[in-house]
C-alpha cells in the first residue's frame, strides 16, 4: 500500500513539475520554434531537461544583468560617442551610387543602435591563420602605448604563449595592457597563464564569470568577439581565436581555414568603443581619454565602414538585422561562407526569396565540422536551399570558419557573427561592415577560390541520400534552436 502510494505521489509530483516548466516556458516569449524544442526537451526528458533549460535556455535577455549592462552602456556611449568622427545614416556623399543603394543598412543601424558610418580606413583582408598571426604579432611588438585585446578563446599552446610572452614585455615596458577572456571559451585554460599576466602589470577580467551557484542566468550567453586594439590606431577582427588550430588546423579538420581583417583609420575608433564598453562592463572603470585611446587618425584612404556589435543587452539584434536587410534586397548576388548554418526562419525565408526572385545566391559550408551535431543539424537545412535554387558547395580542403557575406559587389560582412541562432540572440559578436566595391570584389574573388574545382549540390543526390542520415540530421535540426 505504502509503495503504492509512493508511486502515486511521484507521478503527481512529475505532473506538477512538467505543468509548472511548460508554464514557466511559455511565458518566456521568446522565438515559437525554440519554445517549441524546449517543451519536448523538458516533457520527454524532464530531469534532464529541466537542468538544462535554466542552463541554456531561460531568457534573460531582459532580466537583471543585462539591463544593467544595458544602462552602464547607454552612459558610455554618450561619453564615446564625442570621440568618434564618423557621420550619421543623414550623410549626402557618396563615393559610387551603387554603395548609395545600401544606404538602408547604415542607417537602419544608426537609427536602432547609433551605428556610427566611417569614411577614413585602411582595410587588409588576411585569408588563413599563418598570415593574420604574423600582422598580429608584429603590431603588438609595434605597440607604443596601449593593447586592448578580447577574445572568445586563448588556449596555453605555441601561439598562445608567444602572444601572451609579448603582453607581459610591453606591460613590463610600462604599456597599458587590458585583457578580456570569456570565462567559458578560455574554460581550459590556467590559473597559472592568467596569473603571470596580472603579476606583470596586465589588467585581465573574464566575461561573465561562471561560478557555482550563480551560472545559470550566466553561462548561456557568451562574449564571441575577437578584438585587438593598438594604440588606438590599428585594429584586427574577424573569425580566428588565438589557438593554434587556427593556424595549423587540427587532427580532425587540417587545414583551417579563416578571415581576419586589419583596420587602420576611424573604424579602430569603433572598434576601441566596443572594447571600453566590455571594460567598463567586466572592471566597472571607464576609460575616456581622448588622446590616450582616440589618437588622430591620419589615414586617407577611402573605405566606408560600420562596425555593429550586438548581444542579448541590446533591444536589436543588429547583426541578423543587417543580414536579413542585406539579402532581402540585394539585387543581384549573395554569396555566403559560415562554418554553422542554423539561421531562424526571418533568414531562411530571405534567402529563399531572393534565390526565387533571380538574385544569384550562393552558399559555402563545411563537409566537416568540429561539431558533428551542429554540422547534422547545419545539413538538415540545405534541401529547403536547394529547393528554392540555391547553390550550395560543400568546402572539402579543411575546416571552413569564415564568417563572410557579400552583396552585389558594393557590400560586405566579415566578424564573429555565424549564421544561426546563437550568433543572433545569444552571443556578444562583432561585425565589420565594408560599403566599398573595391573590398567586396576582394572578398567575392576569396570565396570563388574557395570553390574552385567543387560542384554545387546536385538536389537529385542530396534526396537520394540513406534515409538514416536524413532522420539523422532531422533529429538535430529539432535541437538547432538549442545549440
């Protein structure tokens, strides 16, 4: 009787807890595809799901520790904003009128997040590890005054420790160095790493520390960009961590490929309020010195560029704003290199659209992955692309983790930000924005000779494939709004 009774009790008991979760789910608000994918996580696996619901997917976008960074940077802004040159969306000149045709996206981005437009910049594609590494490395040795750098992941490997040897000498050589890792993409590395460079002089935070039992509002949303500053003057972005699978590749995934930028000019000035920003949000210190960290810029060049930053702190996903802008009206191409394609429905519809509309629209993924999920998920994808006419190559010299687009030869996209969901809501990212024809013709001949000697998908293949692979790949397209 006893036992029967305790049966009983639990199975109310697991009643309530699915019924109190399915509520609790509901009220979040959020995306109906990923509401949808928590609710058969918490009801078919409750424990577990539960566990990983205040995990990873509770929204707390709004909640306390992003409002409050929301507040810290409205205050920095106004005090950044004097600092940077650049004009407003309202500007009249235009150095070619096909780059005046998208003059929508700079100032849908002025309009939601005071996105600032630069004129005066000096761009350097760099195209794999071994050669972003070494402008990377002889900058630093060049730097006179300060080094500002934050990064997703810095690993205790070669590359790692000879940027690091290099902090420590500059700081040593009285420079100010500022250094932020986020506390879960840097999980690995050690106590002993960080603290060498604290006993040097270098003032390092993490983002968003994760430390039990307050992690669950934390470890969800992480800061993705990849920042270096240099006296105010130079500045590097793009998709390369410091690791040495960036520049050798891996076991697994050899070679690997990626894009960088190296920007001179007043996109730097963007760049430096992105990072004082964090600085201020990780220290709590401002740091508004106009000529320490805004030196004069002495560029003539000529290159308009924005650099958006977005995260779950912002009322406006920039990023995927400016992508869904950038396809919905692009006239006549849109060529797309991701190592992760999960994108929300608002993307695939674009693309789709644009594909059906005429605009030749191209798409360059990985046939490996350093995630077997995420690239099964990533594939499931592909026959809603090839059904609507667009081409998709599958990249089979290594691993591919650029993270590019480019429009009608006038605009184009290179930072942190993949192609998903995560990159959308989730993540701190960082994007550079080129409105310059000279650039993205640049950029457009790097990804045809990513595809150089490789054939589209033949949609007749792709269906023909085992019925296993295609279950397979639609069970992880189920978690893609988790991943």
């Amino acid at each position: 009787m006893f036992s029967l009774l305790q049966n009983d009790l639990l199975k109310v008991l697991y009643m309530i807890t699915i019924v109190f979760m399915v509520i609790l789910v509901i009220q979040q608000r959020g995306d109906p595809m990923k509401t949808i994918a928590w609710l058969m996580v918490v009801t078919f696996v409750p424990l577990l799901g539960i566990v990983l619901y205040f995990f990873f997917g509770k929204n707390y976008r709004k909640e306390k520790i992003f409002s409050r960074k929301e507040l810290a940077d409205s205050e920095q802004i106004k005090l950044l904003a004097q600092y940077q040159p650049g004009a407003n969306a309202d500007t009249t000149y235009w150095p070619d009128e096909a780059v005046a045709g998208k003059a929508h996206i700079m100032k849908m981005l002025y309009n939601s997040d005071k996105v600032l437009l630069t004129e005066r910049n000096r761009v350097k594609i760099l195209v794999n590890g071994k050669v972003t590494f070494e402008r990377i490395i002889a900058e630093l040795e060049n730097a006179k005054k300060h080094i500002h750098l934050e990064y997703y992941i810095i690993e205790d490997d070669n590359i790692g420790n000879e940027v690091r040897r290099i902090l420590i000498r500059k700081a040593q050589e009285g420079l100010e160095v500022r250094v932020i890792y986020d506390d879960i993409g840097c999980w690995s590395l050690s106590d002993e790493y960080i603290l060498s460079m604290k006993n040097a002089g270098i003032r390092v935070f993490p983002f968003m520390p994760v430390r039990f039992p307050y992690f669950t509002n934390k470890i969800n949303y992480r800061n993705h960009r990849k920042i270096i500053i240099i006296d105010g003057k130079v500045g590097f972005v793009g998709g390369l961590n410091i690791a040495d699978r960036y520049i050798s590749g891996s076991e697994e995934l050899n070679p690997w490929r990626d894009t960088h930028l190296k920007i001179e000019g007043e996109a730097v000035y963007s760049l430096q309020s992105v990072f004082l920003l964090d600085w201020y949000f990780v220290s709590k210190r401002n740091l508004h010195d106009q000529d320490r960290y805004f030196p004069p810029v002495d560029v003539t060049d000529q290159n308009l560029m924005q650099i958006v930053a977005s995260g779950p702190d912002s009322d406006w996903a920039s990023i995927m704003q400016t992508f869904f802008s950038a396809i919905a009206t692009a006239k006549s191409y849109i060529y797309i290199s991701t190592p992760y394609f999960l994108p929300n429905e608002s993307i695939l519809t674009a693309l789709r659209t644009a594909a059906l509309s005429g605009v030749d629209v191209r798409m360059l993924l990985p046939e490996q992955s350093d995630s077997k999920l995420v690239s099964w998920s990533s594939f499931s994808y592909i026959s809603q692309l090839l059904d609507a006419g667009i081409k998709v190559y599958l990249y089979r010299r290594g691993f591919t983790h650029s993270k590019l687009m480019m429009v009608d030869d006038v605009f184009c996209s290179i930072g942190t930000a993949n192609m998903d969901i995560r990159s959308f809501d989730q993540n701190f990212e960082v994007n550079a924005l080129i409105y310059d024809r000279r650039q993205t013709v640049a950029m457009r001949n790097i990804f045809m000779n990513d595809i150089k000697g490789l054939k589209s998908i033949n949609i007749d293949d792709w269906y023909e494939r085992p019925r296993w692979v295609v279950f397979r790949e639609s069970v992880a397209r189920l978690f893609s709004p988790l991943l």
